[in-house]
C-alpha cells in the first residue's frame, strides 16, 4: 500500500530535499562560492555606496533649503481664518498639518541687518520652523517670548553656545514691533533660546497665544472674500498652515487638489517647499534617475549574470545527473535560485557595510569642493530605507541576473549533459600564412569564440568604468563660479543693510557715500568698480492695467 | 505480464550525409519480473537503446510503452516525472550526487517526489546491499564497487516498474563485477523487479534470464535463453 501510493501518489512538499541539494551544492565548493558571494558583495558595494553618497546629499541639500526656507514641511497654504485652518487639520488625506501665526515684525535699529519675524507657532509647528527652544521652553504668558540667539546677538547680547543661552533666560528684551496699522515698544521676558541660522531669510521670535490675540488677533473673515482689495497688512494675524504630504511628489498638484477638497477659495495663496526633491519632480526628472537607476542596474547585472553563467557551465553535468534521476525542470530552476539565495545573503551584507563605510569616508571629499559645506556638516546620513533600499535592489539585480543560467540549467538534456560543451560557433579563418603558435595568440582567439559573450564581459567592466565617472563628473566637475556667474558680475556687494530688509519700512538707498567708495578703490585686489543706483517710486495703474498685473502676479505665483 | 513493449524504434543522429542510424527499427518486449541483457559490440546501438528505454532522449520514430503508457506522448516535465517514478537508472559511471551522503542519494528520488521514504523498505535495500556502515558516507568516500550498489539502492527505492542498467560493471574489476550482477540479480527476485542491463560482456551477460543481441541498431533474429530461463 505504500509503495503503491509512493508510486501514484501527487507532488507534495519537496522543499526540504531542493534546500538541501541547494545548500550542500554552496557548500561543496567554497572556492566558486567565494566567487560568486564576493561579485554580488562587489556590486552591493557599488549600489550601496552609491545610494549612500547620492541620498546624503540630496538629505544635505534638502536640509539646508529647509533652513532657508524656514520649514521643513511640503507646502503651506496662506492666510487662512480659524475654520479655514481647522478644515485642512481634519482633511485624512494630508499628513500632516501645522499652523502658525504672523503678529509681527521687529524693528529695533539694531535689526536693521536683520529681518526679524515674531509669530505664533505650537509645539508641532515651532518644530517644523527650526524655531523650537534649545534652551528654556516655549513662551505661555502675554509677556514671554522665544527668541533666535542672531537676533540676541544683534542686541549685543552673547548668545554662542548653550551655556550662554542658559544665562540669558529670565532676561529682559524690549522690542518695537511692528503690526497692522501699528507699533508697539514692549519689554519681553527671554524664556527659551534657539540657534539662529545664518542661511535662514527671516529670525524668529517666537511669541506667546495670549500675546497674540491681543496684538494680532485672527480675523474671523476670510481673506479671500475680498482679496482685491487686501494689503500686506491684512495677513496680521491670519494662519499659515503647514503641510506634509503621505506621499513626498507633485507638491503643487497634491496642494491645489487640497485647497479644491476643502473648499477653500480658489485663489488661495500657497507655497510649496521648491528645496524638496518632491517639489521639482517632473517627468523629466524622473526619467533621468530612472535612466540612472538602469544603467548601475544594468552593470551589476552583467557582471553576475556572467558569474552564474560560468558557474552553471561547470556545473552542467551534475544538473544533468539531477534530471536523469527525475529532478525537473521547475525544481532544477528552484535549486538554482536556492543557491543565488544563499550566496546573496553574506554578499548583500558585506556589499552594504562596505559601501555605507566607502560613502561616509568619500562624503566629506566630495562635499569639500562644494559651497553646501559652509552651512552644513559632511557626515553621511545613514536611512534605514537607503540599508533597504540598496539590500533590495541587490537581491532584485541577482534574481534577474540568475534567470538566464537557471533556464540554462533547468533545459538540460540528460544526455546532452554527459558531454556538454559552450555553443562553439567559432568560424576558423583561413590564414594565409602560418604563424607561430603562442599562448597569447591562443587566448586572443578563444576570446573571440563566442562573440556574443565577448561582447557582454568586456560591456559589464566598460559600464562599471562608465558609472563611476559619470556620478564622479556630476559630483566634482560641477563648476560653481561657472554656474554662478550666470546670475551674479560680481564678487561682492555692498550696500546700506536697510535697502533689502523686508522688515525695515524706511529703506536707506543713498547709505553708500563717494568717499566711502573712495576708500574702497583703495583696497588691494579691487579690478572693477561698479555703482548701482535706485529709487523707489510708486507706479500709477489704472484699473485695465492693476488687473492685468494681478493677473500675472497670480500666474506667476502659481508656477 | 507485459510491463515493457517496444514498437519500431528508430533513431536517427544528424541529418544528410553525416545522418547516422543508430537504431533501426527496434522491436521488444519485456515481461514483468525478468532480468534481461542486451549485449553488443561497441556502436551497436544498445546504449541508444537503453536511452530511449529510459526516456533520456527522443526517438525519431517507434514507441517505448512502460506499463500500458507511450512514454514518448508526455511532455518533458511529465517524462521526468515519469521517470523518477517509474524507472530506476544504474550508469557505468555511477552518477550519484556528489554532494549527498549514501542514504540521501539513495531516498532522492523519493524526496524529490515530495514523499517520505518508506524507512523499513529503504533500511532492507541497504541491509542487503551491505551499505548499512556507509550511510553517512560520501560518494567520495567509497571505492568503484560501494559506489555501484550506492547507484542500484538508489534505483530500488523508489520500487519502479523497470530498472535499466547501462554497462553498470563498467569501471569496476572482475570481481566486484560478478559481486554487482549477483546483487542485481538478488535484488530483481527479491523485489520482483524487472531489470535491463546493458553490457558488451558475454560473460557478464550470463547471469541474466533472458540475452538478446543488437547490431548495427537491431536486434539479432534468435533471441537466447540462459540456462537459469531452461531451467527454471
């Protein structure tokens, strides 16, 4: 009965045999195994490292953005009211959404080289604007504040490192403000210090609820119910909402669908964060990395898809032997793959801590030449989804790369394999003369045999080669005076600190003097001089033109 | 019982003027439980044959019937299947897996079939083989003889309809030759095992049933019974 059913009985579970003939196969022959683990692990190494440096320096670039910008979110929507505001927090289809307030703007004298915004924020959006105290905390009663330490600085204040930062809590700071349709001088009770950043557009103070609601209380009206006829001075008080995006591309799609969702006015002012790789994400972008992705794809391909292919030649006989005994074709293919897996696993790991160790050492190199350097640190930035991501597309690489040499060995022939040899379709050429037999010509020959083979070795060391110079071209060959010079004719400017302060409402355009620029001829290293004059006016439009010029302002804050 | 009929075999190697026949029109019969030599001189055809019998390779025309079924109607996954569940293959070079112990390369098949060994079944054959100390020894481990009964345990466990032997003395001396056919022979009336061995020796020949001659691809007019066949 039961060689009965072991004769007639259905395919069942026959993993355990194919694992072990798999592994035993590994294990037999170290030597090759070594081979085949250390081109995968070769490969990891190139992909990791890469990924490494590329995703480093896209988070650096990103970062210091941010600190431009003054947020790390992806986009913000402008001058809302309360129920604005509170329908974009319930929208389930973002992220994440945070709000701020503008209440207003200092304008001591000693800020006028220095553009310093007060606001509101909460814990959540204090955090996102990089203004969350380092030092102290955030201020709850009307006369507390939080306060950038450039602008403390500014008021002579020292403000340097975290110990200064601890003596200056509980000290008074008094401030002119600037709101809408009004100024105040009020004396302020430091209580929580951040580190102000130099790449950043404006300072923060960052100023209590209660104080808020009392200098710039939020309209309850919409702005955009009569946007017309708005001014700057209408967005005191008004919220900015903050928001993050579940999926980090097409901000400004993403962002116009949430402003349509929640019904908010269709000229609703937005902002995306243009420093996010999300934000400049078109098709032709995406093309470029997916084109970039193929080719380092396509280099770790050939080389293991060449490996395996040998490893399969030598080993033809033996899976020849497994098909005379009944292994078929589906479980010859499973043992190769099985094999592919086990010489995956110490190569992916070895690959990746090789090449994040490689990338953290070749970060700081590549960052020197760069202007990023000055602002921001060159230690790599190690994402658990970089460790992924490299792990996977090795493992992905492999598994494509193993297709040809299991189809190889899955359609032996029994027979076939007793005596196998590679397709010899060597065609000899008749040689006029008889030359001398050498080993080098013998090997420039069997080169050659096999054309296509030749052809696909000598491309998998070519793209590697191409790889390597290509991202190292685009790394280093990247001029910046070069590319700098195509917005900037000089190498410094100088010019009264009031004429491009936003903040300041008395802009000083005559501040440079004839002797001072006489005194300037006479430093050592100046070939040029220039002067750049200005005026500001006030342009009269009558109604066909203010409409016209809405309407491209609109168009081009839409862009 | 019939167990094997061949009808009209033939098999043709290249085409044109390098065509070569290696089989002519083979025509056989096998009744369940015999144990048969097909002997022959070298490129008579018998290896060819034993091929075809065995499902390793595909005739140009004719049809080998194992049990009632045309082996040559299944595709090639089904013929492998079929092969490792019907047929029991010994070669003159052994062909164990060299990465398998004894005892894995003797239950193999039955694995690779999802199955579970029969272990007092697959205990017996070793036991009567007298590998029972070289179970977790490796092919490389045994001489040319340890080997060959490595190779017949293999074919016996997985109890398939035929055996078929091809020049399983081979590569071994005279004495474990004889060692090997008589184990072959035990092993076939022990299991009612029908087998086929393949040989150019006459001698070797000697201990089946049945002997039949091929030349030049087909098999000789008279066939011969041995004296076991006369006198059993």
């Amino acid at each position: 009965m039961a060689k009965e059913k072991r004769i007639n009985g259905p395919m069942v579970n026959n993993k355990k045999v194919i694992r072990s003939i798999a592994a035993k196969t590994v294990m037999a022959n170290p030597g090759k195994s070594l081979v085949v683990v250390l081109s995968i692990a070769l490969c990891t190494f190139m992909f990791s490292a890469l990924f490494t440096i590329s995703g480093s320096l896209i988070a650096k670039f990103q970062d210091d953005t941010n600190r431009q910008i003054g947020t790390s979110c992806n986009a913000g929507v402008k001058y809302l009211n309360e129920e604005e505001y509170n329908r974009l927090v319930s929208d389930k289809s973002l992220k994440n959404v945070t709000g701020s307030i503008h209440v207003g703007t200092a304008v001591n004298d000693e800020l006028n080289k220095i553009f310093a915004q007060a606001d509101y924020h909460d814990e959540a959006s204090a955090k996102k604007s990089f203004c969350y105290p380092e030092v102290g905390r955030l201020p709850e009663k009307e006369n507390e504040i939080s306060v950038s330490s450039l602008i403390l600085q500014a008021f002579d204040m020292k403000a340097d490192s975290k110990e200064d930062y601890e003596s200056l809590l509980g000290k008074n700071l008094s401030l002119k403000l600037s709101g809408k349709d009004k100024e105040q001088t009020k004396d302020f009770v430091i209580v929580g210090i951040h580190t102000g950043d130099q790449v950043a557009m404006a300072q923060i103070i960052v100023v209590s609820k209660e104080f808020q609601e009392k200098f710039s209380p939020t309209p309850t009206s919409s702005y955009y119910d009569n946007a017309a006829s708005m001014s700057f001075n209408d967005c005191f008080g008004r919220i900015d909402a903050e928001v993050d995006f579940f999926i980090p591309l097409f901000f400004k799609y993403q962002i116009e669908k949430a402003i349509k969702r929640n019904g908010l006015p269709e000229d609703t002012q937005y902002g995306i964060n243009w420093g996010s790789v999300g934000s400049s994400a078109d098709f032709g972008t995406i093309a470029f990395v997916v084109l970039m992705l193929f080719t380092i794809f396509l280099s770790g391909y050939l080389i293991i898809n060449n490996i395996y292919r040998i490893n399969v030649y030598t080993d033809i006989r033996s899976y020849g032997l497994l098909k005379t005994v009944g292994t078929s074709s589906k479980q010859l293919k499973k043992i190769v793959n099985r094999q592919a897996l086990y010489h995956s696993v110490p190569g992916i790991i070895i690959g990746i801590t090789g090449g994040i160790v490689a990338g953290s050492l070749l970060l700081p190199m590549l960052m020197d030449g760069m202007a990023i350097s000055e602002s921001i640190d060159s230690k790599a930035v190690i994402n658990i989804w970089i460790l992924l991501f490299s792990a996977l597309f090795s493992y992905v690489t492999v598994r494509i790369s193993v297709r040809k040499a299991t189809k190889l060995a899955s359609g032996v022939s029994p027979i076939e394999a007793l005596h196998y040899t590679e397709n010899n379709s060597f065609r000899g050429r008749h040689r006029n003369h008889s030359a001398t037999f050498t080993a080098t010509r013998f090997a420039f020959r069997n080169v050659f045999k096999e054309k296509k083979k030749c052809f696909f070795v000598v491309l998998s060391l070519a793209l590697s080669m191409t790889v390597l110079s290509t991202v190292f071209t685009l790394l280093i060959g990247f001029d910046e005076n070069k590319y700098i010079s195509n917005f900037l004719m000089t190498d410094f400017s100088v010019a009264d600190a009031t004429t491009d302060n936003l903040a300041v409402s008395n802009h000083v355009y005559d501040g440079i003097t004839p002797s001072f620029l006489d005194e300037v001829k006479k430093l050592a290293g100046i070939s040029k001089l220039g002067n750049v004059y200005a005026e500001p006016s006030i342009q009269n439009l009558n109604s066909r033109d203010y409409s016209r010029f809405k309407e491209r302002c609109k168009r081009y804050y839409k862009s | 019982m019939e167990i094997l009929r061949v009808t009209d075999l033939k098999k043709t190697y290249g085409t044109g003027d390098t065509a070569v026949e290696a089989l002519k029109g083979v025509n056989l019969s096998v009744e369940k439980g015999e144990f048969i030599a097909i002997v022959g001189t070298s490129g008579s055809g018998k290896s060819t044959l034993l091929h075809m019998l065995g499902g390793l390779d595909r005739p140009t025309s004719g049809t080998v019937s194992i049990d009632g079924k045309d082996i040559f109607t299944l595709k090639d996954e089904e013929l492998t299947i079929f092969r490792r569940r019907k047929i029991g293959f010994v070669f003159q070079s052994f062909n164990l897996v060299p990465v398998l112990s004894v005892y894995e390369n003797i239950v193999l098949p039955i694995e690779l079939d999802g199955n579970t060994p029969d272990k007092e079944f697959v205990d017996t054959i070793i036991d009567t083989l007298g590998l029972s100390d070289k179970r977790d020894s490796y092919p490389n481990q045994l001489s040319g003889g340890q080997q060959q009964r490595v190779a017949i345990a293999r074919a016996l466990s997985s109890a398939p309809q035929v055996i078929l032997a091809d020049e399983p003395t081979g590569n071994l001396d005279s004495k474990t030759s004889q060692d090997v056919m008589g184990l072959l022979k035990v092993m076939g009336e022990r299991f009612a095992q029908t087998i086929i061995v393949i040989t150019h020796n006459e001698e070797i020949a000697q201990t089946a049933d049945r002997i039949i001659r091929i030349e030049d691809g087909l098999i000789a007019n008279k066939e011969v019974l041995t004296w076991q066949k006369k006198n059993a």
